[in-house]
C-alpha cells in the first residue's frame, strides 16, 4: 500500500517527495550520461519514464524493484565506469531518493 506505483501519473505515484521543478504545464527532464529524458508529472507514469531511459542512448537500463521500492539503474557496458546524472533541485530523481 505504501510503494510507489508505477502505472500512475508520476503526480499520484506514491512518490517519497514531490516533484516541483517542472512548469506549469507540468513538464520537467533530468540528464543521464549527458543525455536528456523529458518527463511530465501530469501525464507521464514511472514506467513511461524508465522506458524512455532504457530506449535513449545513455547506455543504462532503468527498472524499478517493487520489493525495495525503488528505482535501479544499471549501465550497459560492463565493469566500472559508473554513470552521471544531473537535475535541478526539487526533479524527479531527488523525488525518487
């Protein structure tokens, strides 16, 4: 009951904090690996997002472990080169812990 849910808009996902720096349309995006992934919490649901990372060119798998209740990213290439990710205060990813 208390997870997040990943089929519903990211503005009523359960999500650990709120998602304030989008516009007012509701549109916000993060960077991973240089690579920008638009989202909008009014529209758009946590596994829209996470397919959108894993369809982009940032070279990292997204899924989400509902037994952890949390978001996984894994990068594609083997070994440890790790990854970046960027956002401005109050995103998706600070939302997501």
């Amino acid at each position: 009951l208390g997870t997040i849910s990943a089929t519903a808009t990211l503005a009523g996902a359960r999500l650990p904090a709120a998602i304030t720096a989008v516009d007012g349309a509701g549109a916000g995006s993060f960077t991973l690996n240089g690579v920008e992934i638009a989202y909008n919490v009014n529209t758009d649901s946590l596994n829209q997002v996470m397919a959108r990372i894993n369809a982009s060119s940032a070279g990292v798998t997204a899924s989400y472990d509902a037994a952890e209740d949390r978001v996984v990213l894994l990068n594609r290439t083997t070994g440890d080169v790790g990854f970046s990710l960027g956002e401005a205060p109050g995103g998706l990813l600070g939302a997501l812990g």
